[in-house]
C-alpha cells in the first residue's frame, strides 16, 4: 500500500494530477467535483461555518482511491471525505434509501424491509419519473431477479442446521478454512457463498467454517462517516473469528480490503489494534486464494466447449485496483479456464460507479460513471463480465439489466464452478 501524505491545509500543491483520474469530475467535468476542489474545501470548513452546499459536495466521491494512486504528494482524498462526512452528521443520510441501505446492512433483519420498500417505491413512483432517471433505474433494479431476496439467507441457514448452542461447524481438515461471506452473498445472493464453498471444498477437500456471528464488514458505515458504528462492527468481526486461527477467506474484494484496513481504524486502541492485525493476517483475497490452488490441480478445470461464454471481461474493484493493486491474479487465475478468452476494455479498466451507496444517493451521477464503462464495454464481443467484488456486481447486473444490454455479470466464483460440474 502507498503511504499516504498527510492532508493538511497547504499539503495540496493543486497541480490538478488528480482531475485527470476522478471519476466524478470525468463524468460531470466541473471543478467543484474535484478531489483537488475537496481539499482547498475542507480548509474552509475548519475555518468556516459549514453550508448545507458543502455537504453535497462531498458526498459526491465514490471512495475509489484514483486520486490517492496519482497525486504525487500522496495525499489521501477519500480519508478526508471520510473525515468531513463524520463530521458532518446531516451526510450520513443523505436519502432515506441511502439510509436505510446502510441500516439494512448492519441490521439483516431490516434487509427485507428495504426490498419491500424499493419495489414499492418503483410502483409508486416509477410511472412518473423521467424515463433516465438514475433513481428511476435503481428503483427497477429491486424488481429484478438479482434483488429478490431469498426464502433465507446463508448464514441464516446454517444456523438453522446447527444445535443452538454452536457459533460455527466443526472443521475435520488440518489446516482448516475460515469464509467471511460479506452481505451480499449472505443476505441477496447465497450462491454465491454456496458456491464459493463448493470451490473450497474441490481445491481443499474440506468446507471452510462459517463463524455465524459475523456480520457486514462496515464499510457502508464508514463510507457514511459512522466511524464509532465501523468500529463496533469490525469489533464483532474480529470476535466471531477468534475461536480459531485459521485463514479467512473472503469473496468479496471490496471486504476484504476493509477487513485488512480494521488495525487502522482501531489504531486508537492498543488491545483492539493488535487483535485487529492478527485478524488482518489471516486473511485471504479470493482470487489470489484461488490462483493458487487451481494452478496445483489446473487438470480438474473443464475445456471451454461445455460453458456457454467463452469471451469474458474482468472487472477491477477499484479497492484492489488502486489501494492493494491486485490486478494480475483474478485475470491469472481467468486465464487458468481452457479456451477462455480474457478481453480488456478500450482504455483500460474503470470505475462502475457503484462506491458503497454512493449510486442510491446519487443515482444519476453514478449512471453518468456507469455509462462510460458500459459503453465501452460494448465495443467488446464479451458476453460476460466476472468481478469478485459485491458492488460492482450489483452495480454492473443493474447497469447492464437498466441499459438492456444482453451481456450478464457473474461473480468470479460462479464461472469458475461451471468449469467443474
Ligand atoms: S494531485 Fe494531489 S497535490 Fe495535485 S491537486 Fe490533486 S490533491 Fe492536490
Ligand atoms: S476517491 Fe475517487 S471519486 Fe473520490 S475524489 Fe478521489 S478520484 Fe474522485
């Protein structure tokens, strides 16, 4: 990881480097999006009463870390949008959906309700919104299949299965296998833990134990400047882990880069700081986890002929394209599957717009970042775009469902296990 300048006033030279990357400023091209407009604003807060302006301002960042990876003083953006949001409490709901999303996700049960609302509001309001209308378009995205929510989520599941008195299954391997599921494959789409498990066992010989008192990883909370709630969260995490030490997997990207950062936002506490960092060191990013255990038993990988895609797109999260740069893994271990044929976007890779809950908040700004990668993406013969990472996933399903493209976009782990049935 870069280590970041310190984002004092007078640090920023503005030379205007991190205009060139933000996908914000891309899409709308006005100054006041900038990452370099952030921080000539945030010395005025300090010194200033705050106008309600300034808070829409920064709630307009996608916490994608372009800026952080070009300002050659290293100074770190999203932290201080970060900052700002936790000190600006009227930012952490900024819309009712923002809202309750975030709740929905600290709170599973509150999930549902979020589900009912959404399809709600697209019959209540989707007949007079404008037909381009990004919440227009969000508000759809609930009535799709990818949103329906299941009968039951994993976790709960499990739990069902378990004696009451168990927090998570015995594991018979030595060593064992820990999986950190992230709320989209718990609570919206549980194949995707079913079948990241399926990898698991098929590479390890052994299912990975799921404490079942985990919960989501915070990120939404922090995004949202809810640094006490992030930490509370990333407590119960770190707690639901420690009955053992084995590595923790997770499928998620964008988790994972949180779940790795916790020592940082424990830095504060030194008890909490330590367990945060044996809990960082074990875990496990999902492709790199994979590359390594299908290059050993690559013979087990079926040719491409009894899949239907054949010509694929991965997605970079945009948490390990600029923060942890994994870039080369997921497309190594792509790669991996007979007769795939890895393509690469135009002008590289882009942000999907999607930034924690930046898209319910601003859904057309994120449509308008959103709509420079799709057509991009058109120019592609690829019918299929892989990612490991929930949002993007989310966000690319909606984009492409919304836009009627015919392409689709499937976690990583689920292209993977059609190469094993
Ligand atoms: S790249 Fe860094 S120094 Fe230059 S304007 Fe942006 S934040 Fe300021
Ligand atoms: S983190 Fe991304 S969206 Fe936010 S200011 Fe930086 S480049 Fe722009």
């Amino acid at each position: 990881m870069k280590n970041c300048g310190k984002n004092d006033e007078g640090s920023c030279v503005k030379c205007g480097t991190c205009n060139t990357v933000c996908p914000v400023y891309l899409a709308t091209g006005n100054e006041i999006h900038t990452p370099r407009g952030k921080q000539h604003l945030k010395s005025c807060i300090e010194q200033d009463e705050v106008a309600s302006h300034y808070a829409d301002i920064f709630s307009k960042c996608l916490l994608c870390g372009a800026c952080l990876e070009a300002c050659p003083r290293n100074l770190d953006t999203p932290e201080l949008v970060i900052t700002v949001r936790s000190e600006l409490p009227r930012l952490s709901g900024l819309s009712f959906l923002k809202y309750m999303s975030r709740k929905a996700l600290v709170h599973p049960s509150l999930l549902s309700g979020l589900s009912r609302i959404g399809t709600a509001a697209n019959r209540l309001l989707g007949e007079w919104l404008p037909q381009d209308s990004g919440l227009r378009l969000r508000l759809q995205g609930f009535e799709q299949e990818a949103f329906k929510l299941p009968a039951a989520g994993y976790i709960e599941k499990l739990k069902a299965e378990l004696p009451e008195d168990k927090e998570q299954q015995e594991s018979s391997a030595d060593p064992g296998i820990s999986f950190f599921t992230g709320c989209l494959a718990n609570h919206l789409q549980p194949e995707i833990a079913e079948t990241t498990q399926f990898l698991v066992a098929k590479t390890t010989g052994c299912k990975a134990v799921v404490p079942l008192k985990q919960t989501c990883c915070g990120m939404a909370a922090l995004a949202a400047g809810r640094i006490d709630e992030a930490r509370e969260l990333a407590k119960k995490n770190i707690m639901s882990f420690e009955a053992n030490d084995f590595p923790i997997l997770t499928s998620c990207s964008s988790c994972y880069y949180h779940l790795q950062s916790y020592h940082e936002l424990l830095a504060d506490d030194p008890e909490w700081r330590e367990r945060a960092a044996r809990f960082a060191g074990r875990l496990q990013e999902f492709s790199t986890f994979f590359l390594e255990k299908f290059s050993e038993i690559s013979d087990a990988l079926l040719p491409t002929d009894t899949v239907a895609a054949k010509e694929v797109l991965y997605h970079d999260p945009c948490h390990l394209r600029f923060k942890l740069h994994i870039t080369r893994e997921p497309r190594q271990l792509i790669n991996l599957l007979p007769g795939i044929e890895l393509q690469e976007l135009p002008d590289g890779p882009r942000c999907c717009g999607q930034g924690g809950l930046f898209q319910v908040a601003h859904p057309d700004l994120a449509r308008q970042v959103q709509d420079r990668l799709i057509a991009d993406y058109a120019k592609l013969s690829a019918q299929t775009v892989l990612t490991a990472c929930s949002g993007c996933l989310l966000q690319w399903q909606l984009g492409l469902a919304a836009g009627g493209n015919d392409g689709k976009a499937e976690h990583l782990a689920i292209f993977i296990a059609r190469h094993l049935q």
